[in-house]
C-alpha cells in the first residue's frame, strides 16, 4: 500500500463543517487508533493553488494510500451530499522544501501561515468551528 499524503477538497465548500464534524466523532470514538490514515491538518488557501482559488479550506491527511477514501477517513461518519476529491499532495507541493511551505509548521496545535496558506491542527480547527457555532 505505502504513505500517502492528501488534500481532501469538498464541493460545495460550506460543506466544509461536515468534514471536520465527522473527523471530530471518528477521534472521540477512537477510529484513529486503528484506522490506517487521519487527518492532521486543515489547509486555508490564501492564493489559488492550480484551480483551487483562495479561500479554499482542505483537510490535510496522512496515513496508508488505501485509506485514503471518504470511509477509511471518517469511519462512516461524514453524512452529507457533496463531491469529495483526493488530491495526492505530491502533485501540488514539490517535496518538503516547497517554497509555499515556508512557514508552516505541520506539526505544531498553533495555527502557522505564511503568503500562500494558514495550517491549523485538525484537533485545533474543530475545536474553533465548534466554538463559533455554540455562540
């Protein structure tokens, strides 16, 4: 199978919240600690990424290649109508040293940015999405 990082991009974009939303119940029910690949961050474009435009929100996932599927993701948590895409991350980024990653810290619970993306832990983004939602 072999380590895979992806994009995954939802269209329409407000549905953007369902994502984290099933992210959020597949870790409070311990899918992570079994699951082969999980989400780690959430992507905020601040300039158009090929045809993704700015503003686009991605979830950042990490893990085996054959997880990398909307059930092997969310654990059959993600209910929603909408076009789930996985962008192999190597396809837009070239390697580590890619200029547009200057700045960004993958593995840090603060949020990081530079000119082309503001990085939040996936952990850290749902804990704001829910926040803003209980006000």
């Amino acid at each position: 199978m072999g380590y895979q990082e992806s994009w995954v991009h939802i269209q329409p974009q407000h549905k953007f919240k369902k994502l984290i939303q099933a992210y959020e119940k597949a870790e409070q029910a311990g899918y992570y600690k079994v699951a082969g690949a999980e989400p780690r961050s959430v992507i905020v474009l601040k300039q158009p990424f090929g045809e993704l435009p700015a503003g686009t929100k991605l979830l950042w996932v990490c893990g085996d290649r054959g997880w990398h599927t909307v059930g092997g993701i969310f654990g059959g948590n993600l209910h929603c109508f909408g076009k789930v895409d996985f962008i192999p991350v190597e396809t837009v980024l070239d390697g580590e040293n890619d200029k547009r990653l200057k700045g960004i810290d993958l593995d840090s619970n603060v949020p990081t940015e530079n000119e082309y993306m503001k990085r939040y832990s996936a952990e850290n983004y749902a804990y704001r999405l829910k926040n803003r939602m209980s006000r």
